[in-house]
C-alpha cells in the first residue's frame, strides 16, 4: 500500500503551486481591466476567474492602489447597476 501522509517537501511543492495560481489570476484581473473599464460580472465572462475571487482580487488591487471605481451605472452584461473598475496606473 501507498504511504497516504504528505512527505513535508511535497506538502511545500503543492502550496507553493497554489501560491503561483492565485497570484496568476490576480494578475489577470488587472491584465482584464487596464484594458478597459469592467464590472465584476464582465471580468468573470472575460476570465473565467470565479466571481468571488474577481471581488477579492479587485479589494488587494485597491489596497495596493493599482485598481480604483472608476463610475457606478447600468453593468452591459446584467443590466443591473453595477461598480466599473479601471486600473489607476494606465500604461
């Protein structure tokens, strides 16, 4: 049978790959909206990035002042209104 317990150098490996992942999407978060302004709905369309993660995303961008809300008004994928983000250092 296969030893089922984590040797401490696999345990390590398998975070650290997680660690690149979230910080992969992160990044494409910000790739999506320095592009053009975008809602959290239209960045999920966009990315594929589960919207819950897009929200955390867009809060550390904030924190770290790279995103900010751009204008609050009717969202193009919704029809709801909607926050547009835009990324604060245009390139």
């Amino acid at each position: 049978m296969k030893d089922s317990s984590n040797s401490p150098k696999e345990s390590f490996s398998n975070r650290q790959a997680q660690d690149t992942k979230f910080r992969t999407q992160k990044e494409t978060v910000y790739k999506s909206i320095s592009i053009t302004p975008k809602t959290t709905l239209m960045i999920f369309l966009d990315t594929g990035i589960l919207r819950a993660n897009v929200c955390r995303y867009i809060d550390e961008l904030q924190e770290e002042g790279r995103v900010k809300l751009l204008k609050k008004t009717f969202c193009k994928a919704s029809g709801y209104r909607a926050g547009y983000y835009i990324s604060s250092t245009k390139k």
